[in-house]
C-alpha cells in the first residue's frame, strides 16, 4: 500500500505528534508498505527518508502552546506536488484542523483520507468559531480517529461525527530492553520534557522538590529537555539547586536509559494533554509513574493501578506522593509490574494493526464506489459489464 502521512508541526521541534508520525512511517515501512511523510521543517533539518520537507515553519499559539506551523500559498503548491508525485493509496492526516499542513492536505486531496485528532481542549471558542471554515475539508475525510476518549470528545462537542479511538503507539521492546546508566540509579527522581512550557509542569515539581529533598536529602532530580536552567531552579534555595541535574536534550537511546535507570518518574502536566506518550514510555521502560491527575492521564495509567496519581497543580500532593514512593520500594516494584503488563496495549503490534484495519476499510470502500460509479456509466451508454 502506498501511504501518505500529513505532520501539522515542524520536524525539527521534536514532539508527541511527530514522534508519533515517525513511529508509525517505521512500523509500516518495516511491514513492507511505501510510506512518505510530508511535514515542515528547516532548510538544514536532517530529515529521515521517508520524510519530505514543505518548508520552514513559524511559531503560533496552539492549543495552549506555541506550535511551529506551515500554511501559506508556497506550502499550498508543496502539497499539491506532493500528492501529485505521491499517487498514495491512502492519505493519513494528523490534526487536520490546525492551520497548517493537514488542512491544505484536506483541501487538496483525493481519494481516501484518514485523519487522526490528538487535541483535548473541551472548550475551544476558536475551533468553534472556525468550524463553518472547516467544515468543506472535514466533509471530505473517510475515517477518523483520535488518540483517547477525551481527543474524541473535543471532536465529537466541536466538529460533530464520531471516531474510533486507537491510542498512540509506543515501540515497548526498545524501552523495555534498554540498559540502564549507573550514574542515574539511587534515588532519582525523573522528568522529561520542555523545561519553558509551563504546562509541562516544572515549575510545580520545582515547588514540591524541597519537601521531598526533607524527606530524602540525597534524591536527585535529572530533567531531560531544552529551556531556561537557571530559570528554571530560581525557586529553590541555592542550597537545594544542586540536586537538580539538566542533561539537556537528550537521544531516543538515552531518554530510555533514563526510564530504565531513575526510581520514580513524575510527570507534573497541569493540562493540554489528550494523550501522555511520555507515561507509556516510562511504563515501557519499567519505571515507576507519578503524575498529575489530568483525565487523559488516568486513562493512560489505567485509573491509578499502573502508576500513581496526584491533584493536578497541588505541589503538596506531589511531595506526599513522591516521598511516601522514594521510601516504599515494595510499592515501586508493585507499579512497575503492573505498568509493564498494561503497557502491551499501546505496541506498535496492537496499534498498527488497528490502523492499518483503517487504511484497508477506507480504501476497500473507495473500490467499490468506483466499481459501482463504472458499472454504472456502462449501463447508462449501453457499454457490456465486464466481469
């Protein structure tokens, strides 16, 4: 099968979505099927083969964030080239409402159009207000999905129809066999993420850690991700911003070997998550979960049984968690079995699987209209049937 995978965010400003979209080019691709990616990015953006450039991005405010996006007339004629040279059997579409790529792929395209909603934002004014804009591309999709039931209730309340939900898949086998790093064992605390983008939650595990750092005055904190360092530690007493180890951006290889290496990882998201790729990493690699109790969340960690949860934003109830977790490894060892038997749901074997089921529905479907259309044109010129 020819496949064509639309990413709405810039290749180069790694994220959930494109991890996401370069998981699933890898899956399909080793199953043997022709995969391209069309997605931004810059001029001088190592790019893996299967992807194509539409350009250089620019940054707007998203969903709660600031997303690098690419909408224009010169990404327009990209895409349109790009289909064209493509002939695909199927287009997969990722965040078809945000204005970038996905959107102008809607408009221009086809044939089979799959589209998947990774955003939970339950009270968007904008995709509502922008809905009668949209409305003429959305038409044209074939099959959606979204990455969890909160993903499918924000399109659901704003754009009407339905979705299947198929969560984001996770490779569990390369988290679960990396090696670990002595030099992140005993008694570390994890976090990964952009350390600048408030709703990623630093800045609430920054205000828990001196009660934890009470508790257990060894406990380090390791935080693997771009933004300000000094910034980021300026809460704490000069004292305590020690035990606080930036790593900076760090490889696919090392984020699993830090998963596989800390006693506890926590993940503070105060909101805009539709999903948590980030938990299912941890529970892949074996790592007991802390994180706050945003609805998507719970869901990924099955209601509280394959990781803890916390009152989102409340830096008390994360200490009391994180300390009650550093003294219990009993309890550690408990969330991590539970965690590694949960997390077989989200592989690439369950997941891909479950995409590619769509792929086929929507192209099987395409054939027999255009059978049905052909039959039908015979019979209104007087033409033979052909068998």
């Amino acid at each position: 099968m020819k496949i064509g995978i639309v990413c709405p965010y810039s290749w180069d400003v790694p994220g959930g979505v494109q991890f996401h979209i370069r998981d699933l080019a890898d899956h399909l691709i080793r199953l043997g099927h022709e995969v391209s990616v069309l997605a931004p990015a810059d001029d001088d953006t190592p790019l893996p083969p299967f992807v194509v450039s539409a350009g250089r991005a620019v940054p707007v405010p998203y969903n709660g964030s600031v997303a690098r996006l690419n909408f224009g007339f010169l990404a327009a004629a990209r895409v349109r080239r790009w289909l064209h040279d493509g002939t695909f059997d199927v287009i997969h579409i990722h965040e078809p409402t945000a204005p970038s790529l996905g959107l102008l792929t809607c408009w221009a395209a086809q044939g089979p159009i799959v589209a998947t909603f990774h955003t939970s934002n339950p009270r968007s004014r904008v995709m509502l207000a922008a809905y009668p804009i949209l409305q003429p591309a959305l038409e044209k999709i074939s099959a959606r999905i979204a990455v969890s039931e909160y993903a499918r209730r924000t399109l659901v309340e704003h754009l009407g129809g339905d979705a299947v939900v198929i969560p984001n898949g996770v490779d569990v086998g390369f988290f679960s066999e990396a090696g670990v790093n002595p030099e992140w064992q005993g008694g570390t605390i994890g976090f990964v993420g952009r350390i600048d983008e408030p709703r990623k939650g630093l800045p609430v595990l920054m205000k828990a850690l001196p009660r934890i750092l009470e508790a257990f005055p060894e406990t380090r904190l390791l935080v693997a991700g771009r933004g300000d360092e000094k910034e980021a530690v300026e809460s704490l007493p000069k004292k305590m911003r020690e035990r606080v180890e930036f790593l900076g951006m760090v490889s696919d290889e090392d984020k699993a070997r830090l998963l596989r290496s800390v006693d506890v990882y926590v993940a503070p998201n105060t909101g805009g998550e539709s999903f948590g790729i980030i938990l299912v990493e941890a529970m892949s690699a074996g790592a007991a979960v802390l994180a706050s109790d945003l609805d998507a969340f719970a869901q990924v960690l099955d209601q509280g049984e394959a990781g803890e949860l916390f009152a989102n934003e409340d830096a008390d109830a994360l200490a009391e968690a994180a300390v009650r977790l550093l003294g219990d490894p009993e309890r550690r060892d408990e969330l991590r079995r539970r965690g590694s038997a949960h997390v077989r749901r989200f592989d690439w074997s369950t997941v891909g699987a479950d995409i590619l089921a769509v792929y086929e529905t929507v192209t099987d479907g395409a054939a027999s209209v255009a059978t049905d259309e052909r039959v039908g044109l015979r019979a209104r010129f007087g033409l033979a049937t052909r068998d």
